[in-house]
C-alpha cells in the first residue's frame, strides 16, 4: 500500500495571525453571537470547564491554533449569513 501525501495541507498560521490581531474581545463576541456561554463553548471544543476559555477571553493565555482557526470559521459564516 502507498502513502498517500497531503497535498494541500491545512496552514493553521494564517488563520492564527489574523485572529490575535483582533480585539482580544473577539472570541466573548463570537461566544455571545452563537448564544453560548463559556462552559457550553468548552464543553463544545473538548474541554471540560471553562478555565481556558476565561484565559484566552482575557489574554492570559494565547489561543491554540486550531482553535483560532475554527472560531474565524465561525465568525466567517455569522458575518456571511
């Protein structure tokens, strides 16, 4: 069996610079538009309290990369609907 290569990996990067160059506020104001609060937003992404989220709210504690790249999905599509 051959190994198949991606060729088109996902760059998380692009996506990641252009989010924390927002307002550190983005991610409560994408939480609110959607109707969730912080515990229903980590439970959402796999996490099981809200701590993290409280800390990338505040900026204590940057946004992991796959993260930001869903939440500008997410603010992509409330801002083309």
């Amino acid at each position: 069996m051959t190994e198949q290569k991606n060729e088109h990996p996902i760059d998380y990067s692009k996506h990641y610079e252009v989010f924390h160059r927002l307002n550190k506020n983005k991610l409560r104001e994408i939480r609110h538009s959607y109707g969730l609060n912080q515990t229903e937003l980590a439970r959402m992404l796999g996490y099981t309290n809200k701590t993290y989220i409280s800390l990338w709210e505040t900026g204590r504690r940057r946004i992991p990369k796959p993260i930001a790249f869903l939440l500008n999905l997410l603010q992509y599509k409330k801002d083309n609907l």
